[in-house]
C-alpha cells in the first residue's frame, strides 16, 4: 500500500506521550497532537484519526511493568492489551487513511550476539524467555508486513534522573548482570527517527548505538564518574533466575543497515560519558 509523501507542515498524532519515551518524542516534535487515551480502544482511535487527519502516527504506548518486565509475568492480560491489540488497532486504522505509522519497539526478543555479528533486522526472534519479550516478537512480526516504520531499542539511557533511564534503574539493584548488551543513548535515537520520518522510510530498524556493555560495568562507570559511594555486586547469568522471575534477554544487533543509509550514532562509550557528565551536574 502506498502511503503520501508529505512535504513541508506535518501534522503528527503522538500516542503514549506520558511514557519515558514518549516524553522524548514530544520534545522532538512540541507541536504534536498527544492524545490521552487507550490505543485499542478501536472507536476512540478511528475518532480522532478522522478528526485530526494527522500526516504521521507514532506509537511511544506499551505496557513494560513496574518495577521491571516481572509485573508482565502476572499481568498478560493488560500486556496483551497494550503491546498487541493497540498496535494492531493503529495499523488498522493507519492503513485504511493511508497514514504513516512510526511503532517503538524493543531489540529483548533476541539472545547472544548471532557468532559475532550481532542481530540484523532480518533475522528471526530467538528469546522467548518472557511474557513481555513474546509480546514485542509477536507485534513486530505482524507489523513488519505492512508499510510501518518500526525503531528497536535496547536499554534506553540518557542523562536524566528519570526512573525510566536504565542508568537509574540499574542503580536500584544491589546485583547487577555481568551480560554484553546493546544499548540505546535517547538523544541519538530522536535525531535518528526524525531523519528516517522525514524521509518516511518503512521496515525494521536497530537504532542502538555502536559497541556493547554489561549493566554491571555500567555500574561501575556511574560509580566511578558519578557516585563514588555507590555500591554493587556483580550478578552472573547463572545466578540471574535467584533474582527476576521472568527471564532477560541479553543481546547485540547490528547497525549495519542504519549505516548503510549514512546513519551513524555515536559510539556507546562516548554516549554513556555524556549521560554520566549529565548526571553528575
């Protein structure tokens, strides 16, 4: 299905506008429209579609449980909700008007770094470890059908004292994973999707910054340039299931296709210097 090219006044509709990311995105685009309300209400959503007509549909809404992915575990029902049947309504209703549709999603459906190479985004799911991650797979899958521009995160951090960030996260816990992961810096991410936006590209794409950390030696950095009093142990991943209750994907993915596109984020370790310089402020 083709979808219009737009050209100078975009009218964006932000959905999830009140979540950490959410937050962001409506930094990015302060004049969008950023409705309070269920994406699966399946009326309410085709409402205000029809009303507004919006150019472009980010969806920033989903349900990732507090205090961590566990509350998923025990709370499918609303998971579902939020992280499969709103998605599908907005396409739904985005595909009938022909409107662009911007789907934030998650890189936890995957396992290990793929033999070196790290996750490209053709590649299969391989962790299925938790209700939220089965989720993400099953959403991405369905969606990547259809002309969607889909961003897959991983760890999202910046330098705010944000609860969400995954640096004030992880300085909750007193074990910490010793696990090589893919991170996200946020300030990259918005520059990131506003060029692919404004060029309305479709597809999946990894939006991580390049290189790999454990959240232990994240720990250890926050420690170090931010916190000297702060303490914490290292975790394995053989003694993780002592402490969560879901299993955690821990994975690399690529970048090679931003770049191929002339799209380059900053290096991760340069990323996290820049949150921790924040914090410390």
């Amino acid at each position: 299905m083709a979808i219009p090219v737009y050209t100078s006044m975009v009218k964006i509709l932000l959905f999830g506008s009140r979540g950490y990311l959410g937050e962001q995105f409506q930094k990015l685009y302060p004049h969008a429209l950023c409705p309070k309300m269920d994406i699966a209400d399946a009326k309410g959503v085709a409402e205000i579609l029809e009303c507004e007509k919006p150019d472009v549909v980010i969806n920033a809404a989903g349900k990732t449980g507090r205090p961590n992915i566990d509350w998923c575990e025990t709370h499918k029902e609303e998971t579902v909700h939020s992280n499969v049947l709103g998605p599908l309504v907005l396409l739904e209703e985005c595909m009938k008007r022909k409107t662009y549709l911007v789907h934030l999603s998650s890189g936890c459906i995957y396992e290990g770094d793929n033999h070196g190479k790290g996750f490209s985004e053709n590649d299969p799911p391989n962790f299925a470890g938790s209700f939220y991650s089965r989720t993400k797979a099953w959403i991405d899958m369905l969606l990547s059908e259809f002309p969607v521009l889909i961003l897959r995160l991983r760890m999202p951090f910046d330098g705010s004292r944000n609860e969400r960030n995954l640096i004030m996260k992880l300085a909750k816990y007193p074990k910490v994973l010793d696990v090589k992961n893919s991170l996200t810096y946020l300030p990259d991410l918005l520059v990131t999707a506003k060029n692919l936006i404004k060029k309305k590209k479709t597809g999946v794409y990894h939006v991580v910054n390049p290189g790999n950390i454990s959240p232990y030696e994240v720990m250890l950095r926050y420690k170090e340039m931010v916190d000297p009093s702060h303490t914490v142990e290292r975790l394995t991943l053989q003694d993780l299931g002592t402490v969560v209750q879901a299993g955690r994907s821990n994975c690399i993915l690529s970048t090679a296709k931003l770049e191929s596109e002339g799209i380059r984020l900053q290096p991760l370790d340069k990323a996290l210097n820049e949150a921790f310089r924040m914090l410390k402020m």
